[in-house]
C-alpha cells in the first residue's frame, strides 16, 4: 500500500478494520494505521458542537442529535461507526473537542502533560486507539530518536534533589509522578505526523508487550481551530 506512511519501519499500515484490531505489534513496528480518506463534512460537526471546557467530551447521544447538511451527516456516521467498532472490541472511545490540554507548569525542568513526547502505560495488555478527524494531529517517534527525560543526567539530577526519601526508592518515586513516561526527542529527529483521517492503534507499556511501546504527543493547537479526536 502506497501511501505518506510507506517505508516507516515504525508503522504498519492496514487497510481494514479487522487487520487494525487484531494484527499483533512485531520487531520495530509499533503503530498500526488504518489508513483511509474519509468523506463528510467534519468542519460542520465541529462548529455545531458546544465547547464546554477546554476538553469537552461528545456523548453519541449530543453528536446524533445534531441538524446537519448531507456531508456532515456522513461524517457524523463515520465517528459513530468508528465508535461503535472500538466499543465491541472492548476498548472504552471517548470523542473529544479540544480547544487546549492543561498544561504542566510545576517544574521548570521537565513537563509531564501530553505535549511532552510519552508512552502510555498499562497493568494489563492493551493499545491506545486515535483518530484526528479535524484540526492538528498527533505526532509519534521512533523510539531511537527519543531518550527517557529520567535519563538525562542534567534532569535526573534535578529529580534527586526534588525527591525527599530513600535512594532505594527513588526509582519507584519517578514511577508514581510519571517522570519515567516522558520522553525528549534527540538531535535530528524527526517526528511522523498521523494525519486526519487514520484510526491508529498505538503499543502500550504493559506486563503482556512484546515491542517497545509508542512515543506519542498532543499537537499544538492551531489558533481559533478546535480538534475532534476520538481516543480510548
């Protein structure tokens, strides 16, 4: 399949929904992509969405009451029927209007909210499942282009003076603030953007995994733009 994504060691591309449920992570690949040119007006559904928050999820009951034109009317179904597909494989989608993330201003030296490249993490064998359906997109990396923040000597050193208890459990202490999720991108890196459209279905740092799990980010925002993402 010829596509943007073609040629990433990193991305395994599909073309059903069936082969992006059920194909498992192998070797480098940690991202599958359903990859697909959706139809439908999906600028419409966002104007006609209410923006409560800053994050405000869509309920299937608000989005199909909706009054739309006939191409947000098929944009609307492909969301439903994305929801739908996620929910009977078991995972729990949340459909979501984004005007901002809150941001993670605590410490000056490293960030931990979902701008800042990270990994997901699982007690039990699972994956995280996007799709940008209108606005910026998620960018992943390949995880040798990306070091641990914990890592980073001039950043570990600043944790170890943050943290007030025994050396034995300094490692637990980064696990328990999520320190060790995030990630900083090396020297000439060079980040994959997901695009609109693709339902992608991400590895996850679980007990069960057999790859490394993904490194992913929220985008910045584009001004005066709303995302709707759906995400579980």
């Amino acid at each position: 399949m010829d596509n943007e994504f073609s040629g990433c060691k990193q991305v395994k591309v599909v073309s059903d929904s069936s082969d992006l449920i059920n194909l498992e992570f192998i070797g480098e690949a940690n991202a599958i992509c359903w990859h697909r040119n959706l139809v439908g007006d999906f600028a419409e559904l966002v104007s006609r969405l209410q923006l409560k928050e800053d994050l405000t999820e869509i309920s299937m009951e608000d989005l199909s009451a909706l009054r739309l034109s006939e191409e947000g009317a098929k944009a609307r179904e492909v969301i439903l029927n994305d929801f739908e597909l996620l929910a009977s494989s078991g995972a729990s989608p949340s459909l979501n209007l984004i005007k901002a993330y809150q941001r993670d201003e605590e410490l000056d030296f490293i960030s931990t909210d979902v701008y800042s490249f990270h990994v997901d993490r699982s007690p039990v064998g699972t994956s995280t499942f996007l799709c940008t359906y209108h606005g910026a997109a998620s960018d992943i990396i390949a995880n040798d282009q990306a070091e641990q923040k914990i890592m980073i000597p001039e950043i570990r050193e600043k944790l170890k003076a943050l943290y007030d208890g025994p050396e034995e459990e300094f490692e637990s202490f980064l696990e328990e603030n999520y320190f060790d999720l995030h990630y900083q991108s090396k020297p000439g890196a060079k980040p994959l953007n997901l695009g609109t459209g693709h339902l992608w279905r991400l590895a996850v740092d679980h007990p069960e995994g057999k790859v490394l799990p993904c490194i992913h980010r929220a985008p910045q925002e584009k001004q005066n733009e709303y995302r709707l993402l759906m995400i579980c």
